[in-house]
C-alpha cells in the first residue's frame, strides 16, 4: 500500500516562506509525475506545479514557488517564496506511480497540509 505523507505547513507572515515536503511510502517501482495542488475554501482544487519532463507552474505562483524532487527518496518538495494571503489554502501532493515493472499506473493523494499566510 502507498502513502503519501505531506509536512511543512503552517501559520507565516506575508513576504515569508514555506517548503512542502512529500514523502511516499510502500511499494513504489516507479514515480512519472509529482505535483502539488491546493484548495481554498470554497473554491476547487487547483494545479499549483508539476514535475514529469520538466517542471510547469500556474501563473499565480510562477516565480515564487519552486518544485523538486528526488527520485531516490520519492520525495516531491515545494520551496514557497514571498507568500501572499491568496496562497492561504490546503495544499496537496499527488503522484502517478507504478507499483512494479510494467504494472498500471496509479494516482494517489497526501492527506493535504495547511497553509495559512497572515499577518
């Protein structure tokens, strides 16, 4: 079984900075896509960045925010720069992952972490 365990959230000032972290556990051959979404109240989950061939970025955040990831520690990360009270939200990661060699690919979900940006 595969989880996804986010950390890094929390309570910051506008102008500060955050980074997400996520990290997957279980059996995991293979990960193509790590991305990170948000959701705000009353508003529907968004795409905030994606990492497959190369890196993609809404456009409220690119240039502010960063993602990575490292393949050995299946490990997705995204460094937020410069915070606004719009990026208040919870914040999710997602992978597509292959379980083993030649096997289909899944979609799976951290359980979402809270980012509060106020003064």
């Amino acid at each position: 079984q595969v989880q996804l365990v986010e950390s890094g959230g929390g309570l910051v000032q506008p102008g500060g900075s955050l980074k997400l972290s996520c990290v997957a556990s279980g059996s995991i051959f293979s990960i193509s896509t790590m991305a990170w979404y948000r959701q705000a109240p009353g508003r529907e989950r968004e795409l905030v960045a994606s990492y497959g061939g190369s890196e993609n970025y809404a456009d409220s955040v690119r240039g502010r925010f960063t993602i990575s990831r490292d393949n050995a520690k299946n490990a997705a990360y995204l460094q937020m720069n410069s915070l606004r009270p719009e990026d208040t939200a919870v914040y999710y990661c997602k992978f597509d992952a292959q379980t083993r060699s030649w096997g289909p690919w899944y979609v799976y979900w951290g359980q979402g972490t809270q980012v509060t940006v106020s003064s």
